[in-house]
C-alpha cells in the first residue's frame, strides 16, 4: 500500500466516524455516489485521490467530491490499561 492509499484509508475511516457522529450529512450524499476525499492544501494527493475515484466510478454514477478541511490531533480512546512486567 503505498502513501497515498494509506492516506485514503485513514481519511475514508473519519469521514465514515464523521457521518455517524453527523447523521445529517448523510441525507446529502446522492444514492450510489462515488466518494472522492480531498485533503485542503495536499494537491498531490488530492490529484491522486481524484484520478482513482474517477477511474473506479461506474458510467453515469454520481461523483461527491469532500474536502476535509481540518484533522483534529489524533489520540488514543483506550480509557483503561494495566501493564506487567514480565
């Protein structure tokens, strides 16, 4: 997998949390649309991102270009832990 799938990848997975978190936007996404993640400030990928989702779109289906415009700082959502040392 190269940077730019991996950086699709991460993207695809928080807008996915974005929606569920934002059911809203969903009833704005057309029936079958071909989700084309754009990254604000990241042309190369976002030329990438542009070229594949066009290529994997089916004839005559609705393209959905998103730019995601800011990431909050990732964390981590363990809430508990306990260590042992071996």
């Amino acid at each position: 997998m190269n940077t730019y799938e991996k950086r699709n990848s991460l993207l695809g997975m928080e807008f996915d949390r974005y929606l569920r978190e934002h059911p809203e936007f969903t009833d704005k996404i057309p029936e079958n649309a071909q989700v084309i993640l754009l990254l604000e400030g990241d042309k190369d990928f976002n030329t990438w991102s542009t070229r594949v989702g066009k290529a994997q779109a089916e004839p005559n289906q609705p393209l959905l270009y998103v730019t995601i415009k800011k990431l909050a700082p990732a964390h981590s959502r363990i809430e508990e832990l306990s260590l042992m040392a071996g």
